[in-house]
C-alpha cells in the first residue's frame, strides 16, 4: 500500500513515496524555487540522488516532474502512478476546524483556504500542493495532515493569551502549536520503546532542529506546547527569536524605523542562533566556533540550552510531574554538547544524564542514568512515515480502494 506524501511549500515541494506496512521510503525527493528561473528538482535516496536544472512555473509543472520521475526512467521507483493508493498533504495550520486528520474534499479545501489567514504562506502552499495532485491525478483519495491537530486538546487556560478577549473572538487570535506531527509521533515511539502505555506516561517530547518547539503530553494527551499563534514562539531557534517581551517589537520598530514586515522578517530570519552568533543557524557551525573561543558563539549556545531547561521546569509543574523527556530532530538526536547542557544541574528534579550513554549515536535510544527517576530517551522524528499511516487508515476506513 503505497502512500504519495506531498509537503508543499510557497517555492518547494517536498515528496515521499511510503510503503505503509513495510515502513520503507520507496523514493523521495524536492523541486525547489519553483516559480523562479533558477528551479532544481532533487530525487533519489542517498548516493542515488539525482539533480536536474529544470523549468518549473508553478507547483502543477514540479508535480508532473514528480510523477514522471517517480515511473520513468532510471529514476523510477514504480511501474505506473496506479501503485500510488492515496496521497496524504502536510498542513501547516488546521485551526479550530481539525482535531485529527482528514479526508479532504471541498468543505476541507475551503476551510484551509479561510485558515489561510493565519498561517498565509504554508496553507496557500498546501492548497497549491492539493490542486497540483487533484490535476495530475484526478480521483485519487487525499488526506490532510495538519500541525496543529495535536494540540487541539490544549485547554483554554493554556491556548488563551491574557489580551481582550474580543481579539480572539473577532481574529481567532490564541496558540495553535506547530509540529503536532512529530510530536505525535516520538511520543508514541517514546511509550513502546519504554514498553510503557502512553496513557500512562507523563512526557515531555522535545522538537529541537532548526525551528524548536516543546510540549507537555500528559497520558497521551497534549496539555501544552511552546509555539503559538504562529511558529514564532516558544523556544530560541535557529534563526527565529521564540519568545520575547512583546513590548521590544514596538520598541525596535521605533528605534530601527522598521516596518511590519521588516520586523516579522528581523524575528523569523535574523534573530536565534544566528542572530546571537553572528555566525551561522546551523549548530554544528556554532559548537565549532565556542570551541574555538568565540564568546557570542557560546552565547548562544547558552542560551538556547537555557531556553529548553526552563520550559522542562515549566511542563514538569504543568503536569505535577514526568516519567520521560523525550528529544529528536537535527539537535535533539545529534547534538551530545546541547542534550549535556540541558540536562545539567536537573539532577534535584530526579534527571540525570548519562554522559557515557548521551556520546552513543544510533536509532531510538535511553541517555538517562539507570537511577535517573525521569528517563531521558532520543527517538528520531519521521513525520512523513505518520502522515502516510494517517492517510493509509483513514483511505482504508472509508473504503476507497485499499
Ligand atoms: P532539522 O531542522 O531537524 O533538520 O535540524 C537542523 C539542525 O540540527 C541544525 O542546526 C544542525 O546544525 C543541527 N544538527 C544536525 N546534526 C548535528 C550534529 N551532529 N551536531 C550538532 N547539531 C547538529
């Protein structure tokens, strides 16, 4: 049963073709700077990738070269598009709307084209990526996986900010999350490499790549998380502030003479790790430059280790306590250095890490020490392979073919 996994941004479009049952990735790839004259389409696993310099005006011309790449040539992972059973579409923001994944149809289709408001770039792209797939493959079952349907289980004193409350009733202005997909996932990965229901854990999952995010899954539950309206808030990241005193933005805006653009611009791309560092968003850049001395470097090192310890504070009191902390994406699993300095000093909580262990690389993996009260376990995302699955039970439940 073969799953097209589409993740369709404003100038990209990201695939996986999924074998549900078997697990395995039977090809992948993205076009990216779509719409631009400088577009590339990348396929292929590993050693076997391939790119070409290739014309794309919009998301319909990158899906045709998808699906001529995925069944022709030396590129070919199927005979025909006949062994693609359903497609599954990432969806950034679900809003009120979604608690769970979905069938899409036109209903679905207008209410993420209204929830544009709030996330105006990705649900435009996702919109495209699903008008794209409804031209080239017309008939084909489609789902829709959103990142915030996790945690629409948040409750209200958690999702409210404390401004007028006309403002969330005229604009629907409150947390959303973002990253329900991997969260989801490693949570429940979490609980069967424990051996543990989920239901009876109390967990805190951590998101730390290039965006980061945390939060608190109380018996499989989602109570809280980091990000909020947008995926601005929360955690420092790479190149996004997370949270700030919200009075710095008119303040800077006054100062800097800035826009509201530029100021959203100077949050998302120039602030974090990059902003702090002045080298680089990529941690590997910075850990090598504190180990060479430079002060900003360890900085912000620093400082986005101290982010995560005290959100964990946070979540712990959230839910009157934790049995695991669970971390993946590029930092959460790589990154010996970071998971080190944020566990340090959380022994009088009942966390310690295992310096021996946290130097190990490998797959799903326990850092924590053998009398550590709270286990600390690294499981590496894999959202694609969720949205498959996702795509792959509902098609069957409703009987479409599978
Ligand atoms: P992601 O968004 O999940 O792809 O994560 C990207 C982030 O992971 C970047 O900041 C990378 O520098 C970081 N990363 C990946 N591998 C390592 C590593 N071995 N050590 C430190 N950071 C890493």
């Amino acid at each position: 049963m073969n799953v097209l996994v589409i993740n369709a941004g404003s100038s990209s479009l990201k695939y996986q073709l999924i074998n549900v049952e078997t697990q395995d990735v039977l090809a992948k790839g993205i076009c990216e700077r779509v719409g631009s004259h400088e577009a590339f389409h990348k396929h292929g696993i590993d050693e076997n990738e391939v790119v070409h310099d290739t014309p794309m005006p919009d998301h319909n011309a990158a899906m045709a070269l998808v699906l001529e790449a995925l069944t022709t040539g030396s590129t070919k992972a199927i005979d025909s598009l006949d062994e693609i059973d359903a497609i599954g579409h990432r969806v950034v923001q679900g809003g009120k709307y979604f608690d769970r994944s979905v069938l899409i149809d036109d209903d679905v289709i207008a209410k993420i084209d209204e929830l544009a408001e709030l996330a105006p770039l990705h649900n435009k792209a996702a919109l495209m990526g699903i008008e794209a797939c409804k031209q080239q493959m017309p008939g084909k079952p489609m789902v829709a996986v959103f990142d915030t349907s996790f945690f629409q289980s948040i409750p209200p004193k958690a999702y409210m900010y404390p401004l007028p409350y006309e403002l969330y009733e005229k604009h629907a202005i409150r947390k959303y999350g973002a990253h329900g997909t991997s969260h989801r996932y490693i949570s429940e990965r979490a609980a069967a490499f424990m051996d543990e229901p989920l239901e009876d854990l109390k967990l805190i999952t951590c998101h730390l790549g290039n965006g980061c995010s945390i939060s608190a899954i109380d018996h499989g539950v989602a109570v809280d998380t980091s990000m909020g309206l947008t995926p601005l808030d929360g955690l420092m990241m790479g190149t996004r502030c997370g949270a700030v005193d919200p009075a710095i933005v008119p303040f800077i805006m006054e100062k800097e003479n800035l826009t509201t653009a530029e100021v959203n611009d100077l949050m998302n791309k120039k602030s974090g790790l990059l902003g702090i560092s002045g080298i680089s968003n990529d941690l590997r850049s910075v850990r090598q430059a504190s180990e060479e001395g430079d002060e900003r470097a360890q900085l912000a090192y620093d400082m986005y280790s101290n982010s995560v310890k005290k959100y964990i504070g946070q979540y712990i009191a959230v839910m009157g306590g934790v049995d695991a902390i669970v971390l993946t994406a590029g930092v959460g699993e790589n990154c010996d250095k970071m998971r080190r300095m944020i566990f340090a000093g959380l022994q009088p909580l009942g966390i310690k890490i295992d310096l021996e262990k946290n130097k190990l690389r490998g797959h799903e993996r326990e850092i924590s020490t053998d009398d550590s009260t709270v286990r600390i376990v690294v499981i590496p995302t894999n959202e694609e392979y969720m949205i498959a699955r996702d795509t792959y039970q509902l098609v069957k439940e409703d009987g479409m073919g599978l």
